[in-house]
C-alpha cells in the first residue's frame, strides 16, 4: 500500500502542468481530433498552449475549437526570424539535418526552413510559458519545430504520427522517433510500417494513442434514418476515394436505383468531382455540400441510412490513417462502409461492426450500398457493436488519459 501511495505521489509532481502543441494550422476543419485532445488535457488540470506555424485561414470555426483561441500563438504574433539567433547552434544543426535529408524534394525543404523560422521565432514566448514537455501532430514540419525548440530549451519533446506524414513525406522521421521522449501513433499499422520502412526501433519505441470522439456529443441513435440516403464526410483529396464512390454510385443509377447521396467536404478536388458527377449525369442524385458547420454534420449523420468512405492508397504512398468521419457514425449508430486501407480494419470488423471491400472496387462499393439500402435491419444489427468498439478503444477522453499518462513518464525521466 505504502508502495502504491508513494508512486502516485510521484506520479502527481511529475505530471506536466504546462504543455505546448506545435500545429501547422489552428484551427482546422478537418483536424477537430486535435481540438478533442488538447481540450481534454485541459479539462485534466493541464494548462495548454498552441503554437500555429500557418495564420488562420479557416471561413469555418467550430465551436469547441473557437473556446481555444485565447491560447493560440500565430506567426502574425512572431517577433522577427532574427529571434532564432537566440539559438543559433540548433538552428544550424536543424538546417543542416533538413538540406540533407530533403535537398531532392525542394518544396518540402523551403515548407521546413519557413516553419522553423516561424518557430524560433517564437522562442522567447515559449521559454516565458516554460512547458514542461513540447508535442506536435504531423510528423513533418510540426514536429521539426517542436524537436528544435526542445532542443534549444532543454525540454523533452514528443509527436503524433499519422498518415501522409510518415507514408509519403519523410522528414527525419527515423532520429525523430529515437530521439523523441513521447513518439507517438494512431495504429498498429503504422507501427508495422514504421519498423518496416524507417527504423526498427519504431516497434519498441512508438506507442499507439487513437485519435477518438467525444462520446457525450455523439448519443447512440440507430433509428429514424432516411431509407435512401447516403452520406460522406470529409475533405475533397484524392486519398478519400470520392471519385470511386462516384463510379459506384453511377452503377447503382444504371442499375434503376433510387437513392441520394451527400457529400460534406471541401478541398482540392472539388471541381473535378463536380465535372465527374455531371459526366454521369448524377446531378440529381449526388450533391457536394461543402464544408458544414459540426451542427449540421451531426444532423446529416442521424438521417443517413449508410456512411461510407472508401479509402485509397494514392501513387506516391499518400493514405488515411483511421478516419474520423467513420469513428462518429460508428458512436452515432449510422452503419458504415469502408476499405481495407492502412489501418481501418483495426477499427471496422468485417461483418461485425461495419463491412469493408477492396480500395478502387466500383463494383464491389456499389454492391455493398446496394445491400445496406436494400437489407437496412441487417446493417442495424451492426450498429450496437459498432458503438460499443468505439467506447472501448476510441473514446477520446479514454485517449487523452493515456496520452498524458506518456507525458508524465516522460517529464518523469527528463
């Protein structure tokens, strides 16, 4: 008992009670993960501060992301990029680490070089704050920033990883993982690849925090749902497989199939899924919605009949992670539809809590809507599953404890 009191007591004057959060953008529309997280930390007792290395650009703000701003730090607030000279030898040795590691892929390189000038910038802010742990999302520049001002400010760091930072972007992603107190990502196959594709201490040193939902937001509601409606949600990229679901809703139309389909999102290939819809002459059926407030996304997600994403794998790598999009109708009791991709098996059982079909399968997607619109009592079946997998292992609260649970061990050991 003596034993179990005493470690709890360590446990409580190690626990961080400053963080800093480097970003690219705060906040972000597709990122609302972030703002569960550093919103949960806060409701810990932690006191939180975000480090935006891009000004905000956002038409959309959502709410709980809006409670945040008075904690946000943007370059527009930076002191001029001579503030680095305040630590000249990390800048230096970072400089050098980058041209090195990305002098074939330019832009790449310039994206660093600015971002940590926009960083260091920020350095005489962050030593007033004095965290005691700095940690970044994206394994790229974020985590540049945050590695170089832990550096300069004798502070452990960490970072998550997630998908398009570590699978088609690789910025000293193998000494970021050794040297970091808390790497970290969001699924076990990330993990695999990571120790396959960059470093083989990835397996023994990462740790797997979901990014999760916020339960209380999401009530479990299977029923009332509009028999024919088909809802996606997310941004317009080519790694969410719009265009795929496009070609399966075309045969579902050939096929005499009536349905409606509505599409939440913004992002690069808007015009082109608008001209790929017009080509089948879907305009009737499909609509791009843009991008909605959450209200409104939550609205649609209880009407639907089935929520589909069906994730790709692009030519240079690019992928999801687990989505979000799929995480809230599984805690809504919406019946999903997805792809084998990355690591969506890790959250979608087959058969149990949702259905999957190959990526690029027209064929297959479509069949499967067919039967979700047709057999609704069977995808219903589903749904109970579904939301229990989601309060066991994506519960966003659940996460953030074990995410500064890291952080304790790490300020612990610093």
């Amino acid at each position: 008992m003596a034993g179990g009191v005493a470690e709890a007591v360590v446990n409580a004057v190690a626990r961080p009670r400053r963080l800093l959060y480097v970003v690219s953008l705060f906040p972000c529309w597709s990122e609302t993960f972030i703002v569960r997280e550093i919103s949960a930390l806060i409701d810990a007792g932690v006191d939180v501060r975000i480090l935006s290395l891009k000004p905000v650009s956002e038409a959309l703000l959502q709410p709980d992301a809006a409670r945040l701003l008075d904690r946000v730090r943007h370059p527009a607030q930076s002191l001029p990029p001579r503030a680095a000279l305040a630590a000249p030898l990390v800048t230096a040795a970072m400089l050098l680490r980058l041209t090195v590691a990305l002098w074939r892929h330019p832009q790449a390189l310039a994206k660093s070089f600015v971002a940590l000038a926009r960083g260091l910038g920020q350095i005489d802010w962050v030593r007033e704050f004095d965290p005691d742990l700095i940690h970044a999302h994206w394994a790229t520049y974020p985590s540049t920033v945050a590695w170089a001002l832990a550096q300069a400010l004798h502070k452990p760091f960490g970072f998550t990883c997630h998908a398009h930072d570590i699978f088609s972007e690789d910025q000293l992603l193998r000494e970021k993982i050794e040297r970091a107190a808390v790497p970290v990502t969001i699924s076990r196959f990330n993990v695999d690849w990571l120790a396959a594709h960059a470093t083989p201490a990835a397996r023994r040193r990462l740790r797997i925090v979901h990014c999760g939902v916020a339960l209380t937001e999401l009530p479990y509601r299977p029923d009332g749902r509009e028999a024919d409606l088909i809802l996606a949600v997310g941004r317009l990229d080519p790694i969410k497989g719009f265009d795929v679901l496009i070609e399966a809703l075309a045969l579902l139309a050939r096929s005499g199939r009536s349905f409606r389909c509505r599409l939440i999102g913004d992002g690069p290939q808007r015009a082109a899924l608008q001209a790929h819809i017009a080509r089948h002459g879907l305009q009737a059926m499909v609509t791009l919605c843009g991008a909605l407030p959450q209200t409104r996304v939550r609205e649609a997600l209880y009407a639907a009949a089935v929520f589909v994403l069906p994730s790709v794998v692009c030519a240079d790598g690019n992928r999801d992670g687990i989505p979000l999009g799929l995480m809230e109708a599984m805690a809504a009791g919406t019946p999903v539809l997805s792809t084998t991709v990355s690591g969506i098996p890790e959250l979608i059982r087959d058969g149990e809590d949702g259905v999957l079909v190959a990526p690029r399968d027209p064929a297959a997607l479509a069949e499967a809507l067919g039967r979700a619109l047709d057999a609704p009592e069977e995808s219903a079946r589903r749904t109970a599953a579904a939301r229990a997998r989601i309060e066991q292992s994506f519960d966003a609260r659940r996460e953030a404890d074990k995410l500064l649970a890291l952080f304790t061990e790490a300020c612990r050991a610093a």
